[in-house]
C-alpha cells in the first residue's frame, strides 16, 4: 500500500489526462526508483526498480530486449517492475528499458549505471571544545558520485545528520563528548571515518 501511495499523484494526473481526449495517443510513461544516484560498485549486484504507466494499459517492459514485466502486471494501468544488474569493469554501462502499451506504443529509456570505486572524501576543518562543554566539529565530506550520508559516533550513540545527499556536502555539529567519529558514506555503502578530538 506505502508502495502505491509514492506514485499516487502521478496515476491521478495520468487518469485526468486520459480524460480528456479519446483514444490512445500516447506512449506509456517509464521511469525509475532505484538505484537513486545510478551509481554502482565494482561486481555488487544491483536491484533496479522502476514503473510504467499508460491509460490504456502496460503490455510489456523489456531491458537489453529481455521481458521484466511479471505476466501478473501486463495489461494494468500501473505497473512496476524490478531485475538485477552487476557491474562489470568498464566504468559505465548504459541499459537501454523498452515499455509498450496495449495499443503498441512504445516508450524507450536510457539508464546510464556509473561505476564508483573511490571511497568519500571527509575533512575536519575544525575540532574545538566550547564554553558548555561540547564538542564542536565543522567538516567536509565529498565524493565523486554523491555523498549519500554523514553520521556521528560518540560512546554508543549514532546520531545520522539532517544533510541533502550531494557530491559535496559541509555541515557543523556539536555533541555532549569530548571525542568522537565521523562516518561518510557514499551511494553505493562506500565509507570513511575521521576520528574528532580538539
């Protein structure tokens, strides 16, 4: 049900504008859910997820001219679908998604998959301990894909901070700790970790 309620606007702007002309005048509509950033690692097996949308109804969904749509889907309105990638050496693939419409309109997809193999970057820019005893830390984590999170240790506690994901992300936080590590991680669970003492 939380699956369907995400393209629930999207399915009702489609059902209107199906309203409002007669006939099968358009391709179906295709995209994708996951991988978020396209990014992958050398040999990890990547679920890519995506959906079909068509007034008329979805046929078929076909990646590289291989059928993905479960025989279950055909024929609905909505659809979604999901298959496994890996990564291959190479630095980038780009799969090419092929959606057709119970009327035999097609809408084609290009999904470029970029290979990452380089950890994030993460500098402390400063450390210091203020008048209230906190632990004050400013810092820098980048990465050539996309910072995907930056999370803080101090004793058993992880706190993960509120930042946009970004391929250069700052921020500054203050903990109750005199020490503690920061943990950067990139799109595809790369990581790093900075130990903080002023």
């Amino acid at each position: 049900m939380g699956e369907m309620r995400r393209y629930l606007p999207l399915l009702l702007l489609f059902l209107f504008a199906g309203c409002s002309r007669s006939g099968d005048a358009m391709a179906p509509l295709l995209g994708i859910t996951q991988p978020r950033s396209g990014a992958v690692s050398e040999g990890q097996k990547v679920t890519v997820e995506g959906y079909a949308f068509d007034d008329s109804g979805v046929e078929s969904v076909r990646v590289g001219g291989q059928e993905v749509l479960p025989q279950a889907e055909r024929g609905r309105k909505l659809v979604q679908f999901r298959f496994l990638v890996e990564a291959k050496k190479g630095g980038q693939v780009e799969l090419e998604l092929e959606a057709r419409d119970t009327g035999g309109q097609v809408r084609k997809l290009k999904l470029p998959l970029t290979l990452d193999t380089e950890k994030p970057k993460l500098v402390l820019e400063r450390v210091e301990l203020t008048e209230d005893k906190l632990l004050r830390i400013v810092g820098k984590a980048t990465d050539d894909v996309e910072v995907d999170r930056v999370v803080v240790k101090y004793g058993k506690t992880f706190s993960r901070l509120p930042l946009p994901r970004g391929k250069e992300v700052s921020f500054m936080i203050q903990v109750p700790a005199t020490s503690a590590t920061v943990i950067a991680v990139d799109a595809v669970g790369q990581r790093v970790e900075r130990v903080a003492k002023p």
